[in-house]
C-alpha cells in the first residue's frame, strides 16, 4: 500500500464531508440486508461506513468467502492496504468526484437515490487479486447535509475478465444516470441517461425464464451448466442465448453480464 494514496482519500472525506450535526440512529439490520440483496447475486459482501470517524458500522461475513478477511478485521485502512497501487492512486480522485456529485451536481433530495458504481481490485488473503465491483448509496445523512453512513456493496466480478478501468457511474432508476471516464489526467462526462435509467427496459423486456439464465451467467456459470441446472436441453439454451443477446443489444455473454452488473439490473425482487 502506498501510505500517501490512502491518506489522500482520508483528505478528501475529511475536507469534503466533515459533519457538525451527526443524526444517530439504530442500525436496522434486515433493511440493510434486504437493500444489500438487491445490488448482488453470487460471491459479495457488504460494509456500512460512518464518516464521522470512518469507522465500520457493520461489515457482512461475506467478506470472508470473498476477501479472505474476517469481519472485525474489516476497516478502510485494510482496504486500502489490500486494494491494487494503480487503483488506490486514483481513488483519491474518484471519492471527490463522488463528493462534488452528491454536494454540487443533484439536490440534498435526491441523495438517496443514487449510487456510485466503479471497478476495483482486491488482494485476496491467498495472495491473488479479486475484481470487485463497487457500489455505494447514502445510508443516513447528517443533520447539516453531509453523507453521514454509506452502504457499500462489493461483489467479486473476477470471472468476467472484465478490461480494468477506473470509470465511475451514479446511477438512478429515477432520475438520469452520469456516467464520468478519466481523460488528459481528469473526470470528464461521457454519458448521461435521460430518462433515468436507461436499461430499464433492458431488464424488464426479459421473460422469467431468460432473467433466471442471466442471473446464473452472472454467477460464472456457462450456458451448457446454466441448461444443466435448469433442466433444459441444449438445444432450448441456444434459443436462449440468441434471444438474451438480441434483446439486450449485446454481443457476448461478457458484454451482457458487465452491463448486469455496472447498471445494477439485478433481478432479485422481479
């Protein structure tokens, strides 16, 4: 870890949210549960950060199975030591975006309904590095305006081999989604959904059927495994295959799951 990345991102939640007003409130563990459960399938885990003294809150025994970590282990310093260099050199930037977007770009109304989504590297406790996706959404909000708890959700992408890059995403099922690329050494705005999020309609053309195959692809499972464990012939997957491709305008599997997962189309409350 190089100590000076990670005190830069401390520097900018520190300048960016220090909070005057903290509003406590209880812990409501199933909501967390049940809200962490629509962002993931598969191997994932969840934190809930309190920025008033960056501390854990609450960290989900996934992180075991995913991370190799133990629960009361789990803190930022952790993270930070564990993340990949090139990575943790540009969080510092990610994480002030992250604060000019929620401050600056959209009213203190809509801050609980979006959520940052960018791509992360983790060493594992076996030595080997996990591609995490990242999601995080305000949880609590402070008496004077600051994020006070975040929810973050981790899920373990590995098997995608999904192309490494340090964009980031806040996204809304309610309002338009912005998507921000880093380009000449700055964040600049590449997409922006208008009708919030656009991919709605990507997930609701789906049968019930087809969202049970996407979700199982999104696992790491093949389609010939994905056939075994729904009981249906090769033949019927193939015809499958075909149509998931189409409709979702995709051209491989890989395209199909990252969009499932940068977007959040999970399907678990379908």
């Amino acid at each position: 870890m190089n100590k000076d990345d990670g005190d830069k991102v401390f520097s900018v939640w520190n300048k960016e949210n220090t909070i005057y007003q903290p509003k406590k409130k209880e812990l409501l563990l199933e909501i967390i549960d049940h809200i962490a459960s629509l962002f993931a399938v598969g191997s994932f885990y969840y934190f809930v950060l309190n920025f008033e003294n960056i501390t854990m809150d609450y960290v989900h025994e996934g992180v075991m199975d995913t991370l190799g970590i133990e629960p009361k282990d789990f803190t930022m310093k952790k993270i930070f030591e564990k993340m990949h260099p090139e990575d943790l050199a540009s969080m510092n930037e990610k994480e002030t975006l992250v604060f000019d977007f929620f401050f600056n770009t959209i009213p203190k109304e809509d801050f609980f309904i979006y959520k940052s989504v960018y791509i992360m590297r983790i060493k594992h406790a076996d030595g080997a590095y996990r591609t995490i996706l990242h999601q995080a959404s305000v949880f609590t909000a402070s008496d004077d305006g600051k994020i006070e708890q975040s929810l973050c959700v981790h899920i373990d992408i590995t098997h995608l081999n999904i192309p490494i890059n340090h964009n980031i995403s806040f996204i809304s099922t309610k309002k338009p989604s912005f998507h921000y690329a880093k380009s000449s050494g700055s964040y600049a705005i590449v997409a922006k959904d208008s009708h919030g999020l656009k991919n709605m309609s990507f997930k609701d053309v789906f049968s019930k059927r087809e969202k049970e195959i996407i979700e199982l692809l999104a696992q790491g499972m093949t389609f010939k495994e994905t056939a075994n464990r729904l009981f249906i012939s090769p033949h019927t997957i193939n015809t499958h295959k075909r149509n998931i491709l189409s409709k979702s305008g995709c051209k491989n599997t890989a395209e199909l799951i990252a969009k499932y997962y940068v977007n959040g189309l999970f399907f678990n409350n379908r």
